[in-house]
C-alpha cells in the first residue's frame, strides 16, 4: 500500500483533480472540504479559486482564508480536506474548521482518518487551539473519524438550506 501525503494542489494535479471530482458526482458524493469543486468544473479555475483563498490579499469577499490540501496515495489523489483559519457566522453554525472529502474508490481505506490526523499541525500552525469538526447526523464513518482524533460532541443542528443534520464536535489541539 502506497504512503499517503498531504500536498498543496498544483498545476500537476489538474488530471487528478478532474478525474477526483468525476467520481464523487457520478456516486452522488458530497464535496465537503473541496472548496467550490462540486460547482466549478475547469480544475485550473477551481485551482486558481482556491490559490485566491489562501491569501489575505486575494480573499474573496465573504469568504474566510483556507488552506486546501489533497491527500495523495501514490501518484492518485484519494481525497481532499480544507482548514478554515477563523469561523464566519455560517461555519460557526453549522460547518466548522475542517471539512474533507475522500474518494469512493479509496474509502474504507483509513484515508479520512489519516487526513484529519495528519492536518492537526496545520491547525495548530496556524494558531488555532480546538477545532469543529461536523459530520451529517446519518454518516457514521465521519462521526468515527472525528471521534477517532478526540472529537467531544457539541450537539446536532439543523441546515436549514441543505435541510441535512449536522453533528458538530471539538477537538482539542
């Protein structure tokens, strides 16, 4: 079994990208943590999307800064998680700091548990001390990820727009 890796999407990912995106649209998969990915279709734009959220200076309004990384088993992209560096009044709502998708070819796989592990430094880089983690209410191998890392249940809420539950625990970093 190959290593797993968390990179920073780049130009030589855009295949990997494309192809990534194909198969959680054709398994109805959600994109949580893939940034606009499930409505921008060109990889090159979502790359550039996501470059412009990493950056104070190039943050789009109404968005918070992030760091989008993708987890790469080998030369295949398995799956992608996202860390928003402060909470805006949504993602204090419902979504929180951490939001990750895996690959329907790569679940069960421990690829989801790997990546939250392996993203905790980088939510301590950057100065955050806990974080929220949400799952939906009806994902038990999200909730068993989450908890997996010392996620403390918060308690359930409902997104009205999505009209999905949403359990929301806090790991102590």
């Amino acid at each position: 079994m190959d290593t797993l890796r968390l990179v920073r999407p780049g130009m030589e990912h855009l295949s990997q990208i494309a192809d990534f995106r194909r198969e959680l649209l054709d398994a109805g998969s959600s994109m949580d943590g893939c940034g606009p990915l499930i409505r921008i279709e060109d990889p090159m734009e979502w790359l550039l999307d996501t470059q412009a959220r990493s950056r104070l200076e190039t943050l789009p309004e109404g968005r918070v800064l992030s760091t989008q990384l993708l987890c790469m088993r080998g030369d295949t992209l398995a799956g992608m998680i996202q860390v928003r560096h402060i909470l805006n009044e949504y993602l204090e709502k419902y979504a929180g700091h951490i939001g990750y998708a895996v690959r329907p070819s790569e679940r069960r796989k421990g690829c989801g548990t790997w990546m939250l592990g392996a993203v905790l430094p980088v939510c301590r880089d950057i100065g955050l001390d806990k974080i929220m983690v949400a799952c939906l209410d009806t994902n038990p191998a999200s909730r068993k990820i989450i908890l997996s890392w010392g996620g403390v249940y918060d308690r359930t809420v409902h997104e009205p727009e999505e009209d999905v539950n949403l359990e929301q625990y806090w790991i102590k970093l």
